[in-house]
C-alpha cells in the first residue's frame, strides 16, 4: 500500500495515461484485497470521486471487477455521493452493477432510493 501512495500520490494518473489512481487500480488487479482497498480508500476518502479516462470513479471499477460486498459497502459508506455519478457512457454505480450482474444491485438500489432499473 505504501508503495502504491509512493508511487501514485493517491491521486496521479497512471503511467498508461489511463487517468488511474492506485485505488482505481487495486479495485482492477486485486478486487479481492480488501485490506489494500480498504486503506487506499481511508487514506484519502476524496479519491473515491476521481474519475480515470472512461469517467469512472474506483466504486465502479469495483463493480466492474467483482470486488466483494464487503468492500463496496465500505466504499459507498465511506463516499456515498460516488453512487451518483455517471462515466461518460451515462452509466452510474447501479447500472453497472446489473451490467455485470453484480450481488450488489439490492445494496446500491436501496442506498441510493431507486428500486427498479
């Protein structure tokens, strides 16, 4: 974790240009490292609303990449205005879920107020 602060500054892009930041990353190559998202996230929790290149925000690369309940509970607790943005494919954190038939759908419609997709 601290070589990834190091490296990336929380905030930096990624060297691939992809706008990254080391929490998009983790939730990308270690969706089950939940200790390392975990302390990314609470390192600075105003990284849980930077968006990569596709405009997505980490609780979406989450999502994407089948991270545990545990942590995006963590994650929407900790940012919960992050369930509100869209990428730049007008997809939000709940879209995404049912995209990816994520378990998550149920926990993100009832925190954000919308029961139906």
């Amino acid at each position: 974790v601290l070589a990834l602060k190091q490296v990336y500054h929380n905030r930096t892009q990624a060297p691939e240009g992809m706008g990254q930041t080391a929490l998009h990353l983790a939730c990308q190559s270690r969706p089950e490292d939940e200790t390392t998202i975990r302390l990314l996230a609470e390192s600075d929790p105003s990284i849980l609303l930077v968006r990569d290149a596709s405009g997505d925000v980490p609780i979406m690369a989450a999502i994407k990449n089948g991270c545990s309940l545990p942590v995006l509970n963590f994650m929407m607790e900790l940012e919960p205005s992050s369930l509100f943005c869209k990428n730049f494919e007008g997809k939000t954190p709940l879209l995404l879920a049912v995209e990816f038939a994520c378990a998550t759908v149920q926990s993100i419609a009832n925190r954000t107020g919308h029961f139906s997709v």
